[in-house]
C-alpha cells in the first residue's frame, strides 16, 4: 500500500468512526426519529459512514466474492445518498415556501455614509 493509499484509508476510517460516533450520541440523546429533518439528518450520517467504510473494507479485501459484494453495496449506498439529497432539497423547497430560510432580522446596520461628496 503506497502513501496516497494509506492516508486515503485512514481518512475513511476516521470519517466512518466520526459518523457512527454521531449516529450514537444522536441516537441516544436526540429525539430524531420524531422529526423528518432528524431522521434524515440520521440516514444521511449514517449512509455518509457506511461509504467510507466501504473504502476501508475494499482496500482490506480488493479482489474476490467479498469485493462484488462490497461493490454491490456501494453502488445501493449511492442511491440512497442520492434520494436523501433529493429528500434535502425538497425539505428546503418546502421550508422556503414556509418563509422559514428567509432573513427576518431587520435591525440590519445602515450603510456607512460617504460625507466626503458634501
């Protein structure tokens, strides 16, 4: 395994281990199954998690049954990610449509005058 391959897989499997550490603390002090931002939020999470450990797993076992089992799985894991950003999307469609992303501060500063004109 070269330098580039090695920091590739230890880079996954921070990212794999930094997503399930979230999936638990979430899961056990968040009401995120209430709410369909939390469980996207969770699926999103974990999906992100299970793709990085794909990376680890390949790079363990890069030929053989276990490796079309893996790809198989990856490409499932990519069609889930891609119907949770098309959930995303329709979740700040709907959110713009409730006025709920628009900037209700008006206490907005005043633009600095240019008293050199005068």
């Amino acid at each position: 395994m070269d330098c580039a391959q090695l920091a590739n897989t230890a880079a996954s499997a921070l990212v794999a281990l930094c997503c399930t550490v979230f999936a638990i603390v979430y899961h056990r002090h968040a009401p995120w199954r209430s709410t369909s931002v939390g469980r996207h939020v969770m699926l999103f999470t974990i999906a992100i998690g299970l793709l990085t450990l794909y990376t680890v797993l390949v790079t363990i076992w890069p030929t053989g049954p276990t490796t079309s089992v893996l790809r198989f799985s990856r490409t499932l894991l990519l069609l889930l990610i891609a119907s949770l950003v098309v959930q995303r999307t329709h979740m700040v469609l709907r959110a713009q449509r409730q006025g709920v992303l628009t900037d209700t501060q008006h206490d907005h500063p005043d633009p600095p005058h240019d008293d050199s004109s005068n």
